[in-house]
C-alpha cells in the first residue's frame, strides 16, 4: 500500500506542477507576445460554415485578447465608438524619441513591477495570480537585449587591439598549458557552482546554435509543404502536428526556454547584480523607408518577443487590461511615428459589472420613481384628478342628467376617435380642444367627469406596471378651492392625449411584439404625461395669447409639482444592480448615447469614469508618468455628441469587412422609433442626443447667463458642470449690483458736478452698504444652488477617491487591516515633523520677505532724503528687490528638496 499511495502522491504533484507550469506559460505568454496559437486553434470548437484555414483562424486568432472570442471583437465597434480612454507611450525604436537610451538593472524591474503593475484592491486579482504575474515579468526581463554601453565596446577594441600586438605563442607551451587545464577540470573543483541564470544563460547559447542549425535543415522541408498545401486548399482544416517551435525532430523537446526560464530563483537577488537590460531599441517596430529621400517610410511591426524594456512595460499592462481587466486593447502608432497609442474601451456588460461592484450612484427614471408627480395639480399641490369638482358630483343634477346622457349613449357630442392611419395624435387633440372650449360648463364638467373614469382604468393599470402606491388618495380633500373652466378644458385634452398615447403602447406591446417598450416602460410614460400637459398648455396659449404673458414667460395655465415649485425634475439616486426581468430594467434612467439611437443605463461620460476605475486597480498610471514609461493618459471625445460631426464615414471599412453587427429592425421597433420621435419634444435633457454640445452652447441674447448645466454634465462630468453652474449664478448676480453701480455712479457725478458733497457721500454710503448686503445673499443663495445641484447629480453622498502620489515612499510593513505583509508605509510621526519643519521655514521665509521690503523702503526713504540721483533711487531698489526674491526663491527649493 505504501508504495502505491507514494505513487499516487508523485501523479498528483507532477499534475500539480504541470498545471502551474501551463498556468505560467500562459501569462508568459501575453507579456512576451508569444500566445500559443496551435494550442487555441487545436481546442477552438468548430464554426458551422467554416472549412478553411484561413477562416478558422479569422475567428480564433483574437480569442486571446479577450474571454469573449469572436461574438465580442466583432461587435465591438456597433456602438460607433472608438474607445473610452488612449494611453500615449513613447515609441522605443524611434532613434528621435526624446527619451535617452539607458541601462536597467534587475531592481528597477523588480520596483516597475512592484510600483507600477501591481495594485492591490479588494476587487482585483489574487496574490497567487499577482505572483505568477510578477515571475512571469521577471523571467520575462531577463530574455531582453543586453545594454551595451559604448565604453564597454571601447574596452572591447582595446583587447582585440592588445591581442593582435601580441607575440605568437610556443605551440608546444600552449599544448601543456591546455592539458594542465583538462587536468584541473577533471578533478572535484573547490569553486562555487553556477547560478540558475548563469546556466540559463549557456542553455540559451545552445539554443541559438541549435536554432540556426534548424533554419537550414528545414528551409527545404518547408518549401515542399507549402505545394503540398496549394493542392490541399480546398479540402477541410485539420491542425498538422508535425512542425514545431523549434523543428520537428526529437531533440526541439529537449531545448524548451520555458522550462529553463522557470529553473531561474528569482529569489536569489545577487545573481541579478551585474544584469543590465536596454531600456529602448527593442527592434520590435522597424522604420522602412520606400525610397532615398529618407521621407515616404512606414513602420512595419515584426511581432516578435519584446527585447527591450520599455515595449516589456507596455504590453504587460495591456495583458493585465484584457486578461483582469476585460477591456478592448488596440494599439496604434501615431503619423509621425513617436508614440504608440493605445486605445482602451469597456463593453457594456464589463461597465455594468463594475458599476455593480463599484455601488456606483446611479439615477432611477422619473417615470419609475414618482410619475404622478408629472401630473397637473392646483396652487395646493393637489392632483387635479382628485378634486371635487369630478369626484363628488352627486349634488349636482344636471351633471348627472348630462352624465348619464352620455354613459347611455342617447346624445354622444364627445368629439370623434382618433384614425391613427390618417391623423396624428396632436392634430386630434388640437381639434378636440377647439371643441371643448365651446362646451358649457354643465357638460364640461359631465365630459371631464366621464374622460377620467377611462383615465383611471388606465392609470390602475400603470401603477400595477410600475409597482405605484395609491393608497394615500382615498383621503378626501379638505377645503378644495375650485379652479377656471379654462383649466379644465385643458385637462380634458391632457387627458385625451394620456388614452392615446397609452393605446398606441399597448399596441406596440401585444400586437407588435417589441420587448424594448417594457425595457423603456417608464420612460415612455414620462415621456407621454411631460407631454400630455406641455402640448395642453400650448393649445391654450394660442388662443390666449398676450404680451405681458410673452414677457413674464407665463405661457402655462397646467403646471404639474415640479412647475408649481419652479425647479426641473429630479428623480433620486440610488445603488446601482442589475434587475432580473425586462420591467425591472426600466427603473433606471437611459440616455441616447450615439447617432444610431441606442440607448443605455451609462451616458459616455460614465462609461469613461468606470474604465478609468478598472484601470486603476490593475496598473499605477500616474507612476507610469513620472518613471517616464507612459507620456499621456486622456478621455477620448466624441465628436458626435460634441460637435455634431457623423463618425458613420470612419466604420464604414470595417462594416464592409465584416466586423460589425447588421440589426434589422422590425416594424415594432421602427414604430417605437416613430413613437420617440413624437415625443422627444418635451424630453429631459440627455434622453435625446438630437443637438451637439457645440449647438446647445450657443450665446442666447435674451439670458447670456443661461447655460446648459445638464448637456454639460452629461459630457464632462460633475467638476465641470459645477464651475460653469457657479458661472452662471454669479453672472446673474452681477446683473443687481451693475445696474446700482450705475445709479450711484450717476448720483456721484451729479453731486461732483453741483458741488454737492453731501449727496456724493451718500450715495457711495449706499453703494457700500449694497455690496455688504449682497455679498451675503450671494453666498446664501449660492449654498442653497450648491444643495440642488448635488440632488441633482446624486453628488450627496459623494466621497472621492484620493489617488496615490506618484512620489510616494514608504517602508514595506504588515497592513494591520488586510494582513498584507508588504504595504507601503510612513510614520506618521516624521509627517508631522515634516509638517512643523516647513511650517516654520515658510514662517521664517515670510519673516525674510517682509524684513527685505522693510528695508528696501527705508533704503528708498533715506536716498530720496540725502537728495540722491533720481535715477539710483529708482534702480537701486527695485534691482535689491528683484535679487531678494531670486535668493529667497533659489532657499525656498534647496529646503522643500532637502525636507522631500
């Protein structure tokens, strides 16, 4: 038994290593640009409609830039969005890179790796996975190009040099000599053994000579499979094992880099210590020039292994974006040739998983959170349906009598139903309101009465859909006030228009099929009762026009809670999560993201906040900047959105080349489309993406401090929009206190004119008290606008994330929080007096500044009174003062570097 269990035990530690050893293989492979395509190709599973070589490897050869496969690269771009965020890296084999060519030691890998490539959060990779990554970026750093220094090639030329002035040697010396050497070699040696990265190093010579036997033998096996290929074209694809990396003859198992790579200890940090890599000049991109004139070139990528430093960085980080990050990685390099751009982008599955892990804040829709509060209600705040006038009727007889008329069907003078083949549904409603305004009271009100006993069969419907409580309405209103048949005539429409628009969802849903109507449930009914009331009060303000109303802006005679207490609608925020059904996807707020008119929970704005999330939790940009590995890091515009300039022309090649999705839309979502268009109209800003940033912006002669604080937002962010809304306000602010200004100036140049000092003292006393009045209203107010604003944008609660200093350095310690055994530490006792020390220098250097313009004023005074050249009382002082400060300056930076 026990030698079967040691058996067992050494199956099983063998697979154990095997599978490590794959494991490594695989991460070693994305940092070095050496994926195993024959392995992917051998496991892909087959493609119905595939048969040729070429085809299974169009759909397999991207698979390992992202989990996805094909389904995702090839979709990637349907949304005609490039990407969210560009990385700008300097091209290393540029020769007019302006960063100098150096060496790099093993410590400086270990510190990138470390400072740069590894960020430990709660949401990111395992410490196992950060410890493959980080062997694998070592073993990774050793197989670069070692850094030639031009005075170790002087050295060089001097020992050949010294070699050849050399005297021939005694052959029969030189045979003793080499049999005293084979006489040594052969006895037990007293020295230290080799290193693992010294015998890796002769292994790898082995493996150069080895290779370039290969090269030879196998030039002329080559050229025969390929005519084997040409008559085999047409005949399915079968992966052929007999050509390896390496050759196809037994000893290529033998000389595997891999397995002698992993017999490296890293561990053992003093093997490294004479170790220097290049930094740049990899050879990876290579500049081809067409012709002499040294200016029509291209840059033409080998795709080999990384062989110097810079382009190791580089790719590592885009390994860990796609493999931990899931983000769409593309690399491009600019027309000149100096950087490399990488483009990063997130797909909408990735967004909303981290916006889940992330408990991002996200906005509910109106429609889902409080729709009824777009309905009209009275001065009181009280919903117009609920009032008297329609629910307690009973004492009145002739709105019975009229009532029942009408229930009964013996005399119908409702106006006619809608033919929605032939009319639109506003062109009906303004027809019906020019009938009702003829009505009399007493069937005015039997009308109303009877419309909303067909609204609320429909309102009980919508509240079930979206889970609405009414139970607080059964109450009864106490002391009701009535309100103008002129107001009731516009409710009968708003509610006409309610039934309509609710009949043509119904439509959509039952006859048409289309399930993004209960994806957009809410929305679509915000949308209809915004409508309902806004084209409501335009029938009236046409036949009700005047100018005092055209003055005063007061253009409504409905006007639902948000009108009533004069501000735009807010919805609440909450933590985002993914809902389980269709209808519960409609309680978050979607917005128009592109020119196709696809809609989604996270405007581009949002979008670009979370890739910049993800990509912080897998590698320290900001790092990166300051060792000079990266150059830039910036969003990407939009110019849809910002300027209004189609991008369908820049996917037009890849359309063609099959890389993005063709929709047909079906006649329930090209009706749905219709339906939008009928409605965007009254719509929220950033529902609809119909105007460009650019557009909306423009100078509006009637209130120049009117600006699009939502259209900002939605474009630039929070920070953003904040600075121009207190733009805005202070604008307006300055409208009081300029047109004071302008009477008190008056006031004062009459006065000065009369000789009236009196009335001159006056009115600057006056001004003066405005400005202090007016500077405390205006930070008064400004907090109350500083209030609304963050319920406007869920910016309550917000906490931001403070990112790491760049220079930072600490001691590696225990976390005492997570048990982390190396994290970067500084005591807080050596801050404070870092604190007090530059405190007390700033002090003293205040003192300093303050002593020298002191005494640059006296040396003036006494100049000027011993009756000194009127030109060295002019020069003298200001040259001492313009010295002083250059000292000053010069003892201020030598200190803050010191206290650093």
């Amino acid at each position: 038994m026990k030698p079967q269990q040691q058996n067992k035990k050494k199956l099983k530690e063998q697979k154990n290593q095997v599978k490590q050893e794959e494991s490594f293989r695989e991460v070693f492979g994305f940092f070095t640009n050496q994926v195993d395509v024959k392995k992917f190709l051998k496991q892909a599973k087959p493609i119905k409609g595939l048969q040729t070589v070429q085809e299974v490897e169009e759909k397999t050869q991207d698979e390992f830039l992202n989990p996805n496969e094909f389904a995702e690269i090839k979709g990637a771009y349907d949304d005609y969005n490039v990407g969210d965020i560009a990385i700008i890296f300097y091209n290393p084999d540029n020769e007019a890179c302006i960063i100098e060519q150096r060496a790099v030691e093993f410590k400086e890998a270990e510190e990138a790796f470390e400072k740069i490539l590894t960020v430990m959060t709660d949401e990111g990779v395992s410490k196992s996975q950060l410890k493959k990554e980080r062997e694998s970026f070592l073993l990774a750093f050793l197989t670069l190009n070692d850094f030639k220094d031009e005075s170790d090639k002087g050295k060089e030329k001097q020992k050949k040099e010294r070699n050849k002035r050399r005297k021939p040697a005694n052959p029969k010396k030189t045979a003793e000599a080499y049999q005293q050497i084979d006489d040594k070699s052969a006895a037990p040696s007293s020295k230290k053994q080799a290193t693992t990265y010294e015998n890796y190093l002769k292994f790898e010579q082995q493996l150069k000579k080895f290779q370039n036997d290969q090269k030879l033998k196998n030039r002329d096996k080559f050229d025969d499979k390929d005519k084997r290929n040409q008559d085999q074209e047409e005949q399915p694809f079968a992966y052929d094992d007999e050509y390896d990396q390496g050759g196809n003859d037994g000893n290529s198992a033998q000389l595997d880099p891999i397995k002698e790579l992993l017999k490296i200890d890293l561990a053992d940090t003093s093997q490294f210590k004479k170790v220097k890599k290049t930094f740049m000049r990899g050879g990876y991109l290579e500049k081809k020039f067409y012709d002499n004139s040294q200016k029509n070139f291209d840059w033409i990528c080998n795709n080999n292994q990384p062989k110097d430093f810079m382009t190791l960085v580089r790719f590592t980080a885009i390994a860990k974006l796609s493999r931990n990050g899931f983000i769409h990685c593309r690399q491009f390099i600019s027309s000149t040739g100096d950087y490399i751009i990488v483009i990063l982008k997130s797909s909408q599955t990735v967004i909303t998983r981290q916006a889940q892990n992330m408990k991002t804040t996200k906005q509910l829709e109106l429609g889902y959170a409080d729709l009824f509060s777009l309905e009209p209600v009275d001065e009181r705040f009280r919903p117009l349906r609920l009032k008297k006038y329609i629910r307690q009727y009973a004492t009145n007889e002739a709105v019975k009598k009229r009532l029942a008329e009408i229930t009964e069907g013996r005399k119908d003078e409702e106006p006619g139903k809608l033919k929605a083949e032939k009319v639109a549904i506003e062109d009906h409603c303004k027809v019906v309101y020019n009938k009702v305004t003829q009505w009399e009271s007493v069937d005015l009100q039997a009308q109303v009465i009877k419309k909303q006993q067909e609204v609320d069969k429909a309102l009980k419907i919508i509240s079930k859909e979206l889970n609405i409580d009414q139970s607080h309405e059964k109450v009864e209103i106490i002391d009701d006030q009535d309100i103008s048949d002129e107001e009731w005539q516009a409710y009968y429409v708003y509610m006409e228009y309610l039934l309509l628009y609710a009949e043509q969802m119904q439509t959509l849903t039952t006859k048409m099929k289309c399930d993004e109507v209960l994806q957009n449930q809410a929305f679509l009914y915000k949308l209809i009762f915004r409508k309902a009331i806004g084209d409501s009060n335009e029938f009236w303000y046409e036949r009700n026009f005047s100018l005092w109303r055209e003055i005063f802006q007061k253009k409504q005679i409905l006007q639902n809670l948000w009108d009533r207490l004069n501000v735009d609608p807010v919805s609440p925020f909450t933590e985002f999560f993914q809902p389980n059904s269709q209808s519960g996807a409609a309680m978050w707020r979607k917005y128009e993201i592109n020119e196709l008119g696809q809609r989604s929970e996270f405007i581009n704005m949002e979008k670009i906040k979370l890739t910049q999330t993800i990509i912080l939790k897998n590698i320290n940009i900001l790092k990166m900047f300051q060792m000079q590995y990266a150059f830039k890091y910036f969003p990407l515009h939009d110019h849809y959105q910002l300027l209004g300039i189609t991008k369908k022309p820049f996917f037009d090649d890849l359309d063609k080349g099959g890389f993005m999705n063709r929709y047909e839309e079906s006649a329930g979502q090209i009706a749905l489309k219709e339906l939008y268009k009928s409605l965007q109209d009254e719509a929220e800003a950033n529902d609809f993406d119909t105007d460009s940033l650019e557009k909306e912006c423009e100078f509006n002669i009637r209130e120049p401090w009117n600006i699009p604080i939502s259209t900002l937002r939605g474009y630039y962010g929070e920070k953003i929009a904040l600075y121009f809304t207190f733009l805005s306000y202070y604008t307006k602010q300055l409208w009081y206190m300029g047109i004071l200004g302008i009477i008190s100036q008056a006031m004062i140049s009459v006065a000065d004119s009369s000789g009236d000092k009196g009335t001159k003292r006056g009115a600057i006393i006056f001004f003066s008290l405005c400005i202090v009045v007016w500077c405390t209203f205006f930070i008064e107010f400004w907090k109350r606008q500083q209030v609304l604003f963050s319920v406007q944008y869920g910016q309550q609660n917000f906490e931001e994330d403070e990112a790491e200093r760049p220079a930072f350095e600490g001691d590696y310690i225990r976390s005492i929080t997570n048990d982390d055994l190396n994290e970067e530490f500084y005591s807080p006792f050596l801050r404070k007096m870092k604190m007090l020390i530059s405190l007390s220098v700033s002090f003293i250097i205040i003192g300093c500044v303050i002593g020298c313009v002191i005494g640059i004023f006296t040396l003036r005074n006494s100049l000027v009174t011993s009756g000194a050249d009127p030109l060295v009382i002019s020069i003298v002082p200001s040259l001492l003062n313009s010295i002083s400060n250059q000292l000053l300056q010069l003892c201020l930076q030598f200190i803050s570097a010191l206290i650093q």
